[in-house]
C-alpha cells in the first residue's frame, strides 16, 4: 500500500506517508509551558503508527509573537527545558516530531507580553477572533512593522529554531500560511508596503525566504526544516493568489532557493484545482520545488489520501480532525479498519486537550 511507503524528508526516514498536522489546542500553562498532559496527547497519535508528528505552533519571542492565551512558546529557556517532556514521550513511541514555530503578527488574540500587534501594514484583519481559542469580537488594527520589527522576527524565528533543536526536536516547520505574520506579509490586502517586503510578489514571498535562509543558518545544513504555506486563512477561509499559477510559480520558486527539505501545503481540500480548473496547490508545489511536499486539507478518507499520493500529487499527507476522531488512523488503516468520523464536539467549548484525548 503506497501510504506505508517510507518517503525520505532530509536525512530522515519516515516508517510511512501519514503525518500528524500542527493543529493549536491553547493548553500550554499561563507562561507557555508544554505540559506533561501534552506529552501524552502528542504520543498517543506516535503510538497510533503516525510516523510524523508536527506540534501546534509555538510563539518565538516574548514581545509580539504569541497569538493565543495557554499557547506553548519556545521563547526562553524554560519554555524550552518544558518541551523536553513531550519530545522524549513522542520518542519513546517510537515517532518523530518536528516544531512549528508561529508568530501571529495581526491576528494576536491573547498575549501575556503585550496589548499592542503588529503586522506588515496598519491593516485591521477581517473576520472575527476564533472563540475555540478564547477570542471574541474584531481584531485590533496592528502597528506597521519597522525594519527592526522585521530583523527582530526573522531572528526570533532563528533563536527558536536553535532552542527547539537543543531540545531534542527531529526538525522544524515555519509557519508560513493561515494568516499569520509570514502570511500577512505575503497576502496582497493585508501588505500595502511600499519598500522591499512590500508590492510585487517576489517582494511579499521575501519574509518567508528570510526566515527559512535564517532558521537554515541557526540549525546547520543537515537539520531537517520545512515550510507550511496557504492560500486561505483562519479568518479568511477562501482566499485564493489573485494571479493564480503565475503567483504559485514564484512562491514556490522563491521558496526552493532557499534550500527547505519540505513544503507543507495546506487547502481547504488538497485534491482540488488550486485555481480554476488545472493542478492542485500541491502538484504546482511539486514542479517548481522538487523537495518533498506535505498535503494537508479533507484526507481523512483512505483511498482519496491514496490517490494524491500515487498521482505523484503529494510525497506525505497530514490528518488534523482525523486524527483527532483516530488517534490510531494508519494503523487501522494498515489493519483494514474502518475509520471514524471527525466530530465538532471534540474543540467545543473551546479547543484545549480533553482527558479522553490522553
């Protein structure tokens, strides 16, 4: 069966195709802490065959990074020291886990350092704050980013990675879709700057291509790092590149250059036209990259996850409600067991871990 192949992401072997998507559950400690009930929560899907786990995204810094109240953060050596307990039970299963490493630039809803967000422009995001992770009502209208905001993003982003690594993760993921700081910079409302970061889509992919250039210094050449990218948001679902397959073009060529061992694509179904009519996100990722690509959107059913995978459309999927509603998803996929469908109720009221989910 092609999805227990073993795909190769930098030196790393994967034991097969199915990964565990990042996925943020706001149950860190007041100060950020990964907590021992995390631990358990990660290494339950390890135990469940997922041959990847990828964690929620983790803030970077102790100014304007976090984005929720009860968010992990790798921030500082404490946060740091925390993580340890969860990378070790993971590993004790057998799995492998790379950190997402998150700055919510605008769309902040929570956050210990400060009241005050930035992003790219002065730009109020649309959409509303996510209740499932304690927000409520509009979001605040951002202060623009100055050079030294940026140079202090793209090294935050650097110094976590080399925390992340001395903690004992197997890699690392830049989160670099959904809407948030990267995202901001490269979504043409929301970046409305007139220098270098700002205007054609070369200059708004240059964040992205800083921070991973970046984090590659901090970790060395054979640390496995990756990028996650989207078209959509939290707060703006459908958002599509407004030039299509030519913006996709430079994206991911601009990516390429700067040397990541994946991609991680996210759509809200990865196994539709990214555009109208034509390829997937991930297929055009696939021929202007040739690094592995991650497939992340509606996978949870078996022969559809199959399908990208032996169209060449996809070189690992990620499962996030799915996984949530299967723990065990690949091994009973493997044993011929039907899965189980993903249900709301498990995020409500809101998002954090629930003590069935250990």
């Amino acid at each position: 069966a092609i999805l227990f192949e073993q795909p190769r992401i930098g030196h790393l072997t994967l034991k097969n195709r199915i990964a565990l998507s990042p996925m943020t559950r706001t149950s860190a400690t007041e100060d950020g802490l990964a907590t021992e009930e995390m631990g358990r929560y990660y290494a339950r899907f390890a135990r469940g065959c997922y041959s990847l786990v990828i964690t929620e995204g983790t803030y970077t810094d102790e100014t304007y990074s976090q984005g929720y109240l009860n968010q992990p953060g790798i921030a500082n050596q404490a946060q740091a020291d925390a993580w340890r307990r969860v990378v070790n039970a993971v590993h004790q299963e057998d799995g492998l886990i790379f950190m997402q490493l998150m700055h919510a630039g605008a769309l902040s809803q929570g956050n210990r350092y400060t009241d005050e967000t930035i992003g790219p422009s002065s730009v109020k995001p649309v959409g509303e704050q996510l209740d499932i992770y304690g927000g409520q009502g509009e979001f605040s209208t951002p202060r623009e980013m100055t050079r030294n905001d940026i140079e202090s993003v793209i090294r935050s982003f650097a110094e976590a990675a080399g925390r992340a690594r001395d903690a004992g993760f197997d890699g690392i993921e830049i989160h670099g879709a959904n809407g948030y700081v990267l995202d901001q910079f490269l979504t043409d409302y929301t970046n409305q700057r007139t220098d270098e970061y700002g205007g054609s889509t070369e200059n708004r992919i240059r964040l992205h291509v800083e921070v991973l250039e970046a984090v590659r210094r901090e970790v060395g050449e054979d640390y496995p790092v990756g990028i996650r990218i989207s078209q959509g948001k939290v707060n703006d679902f459908y958002h599509k590149w407004a030039n299509g397959k030519e913006d996709a073009r430079i994206i991911f060529e601009s990516l390429a250059k700067a040397g990541p061992d994946f991609i991680h694509i996210t759509e809200y179904d990865a196994t539709r036209p990214a555009f109208d009519g034509g390829e997937t996100l991930t297929e055009l990722a696939k021929r202007y990259t040739h690094v592995p690509v991650i497939a992340n959107g509606q996978l949870g059913e078996p022969a559809k996850a199959e399908e990208l995978i032996a169209n060449g459309k996809a070189d690992v999927i990620t499962l996030g409600k799915s996984a949530l509603a299967n723990p065990s998803w690949p091994k009973r996929v493997m044993e011929g067991e039907p899965v189980e469908e993903f249900d709301f109720s498990i995020l409500q009221p809101q998002a954090y871990i629930k003590e069935h989910e250990l």
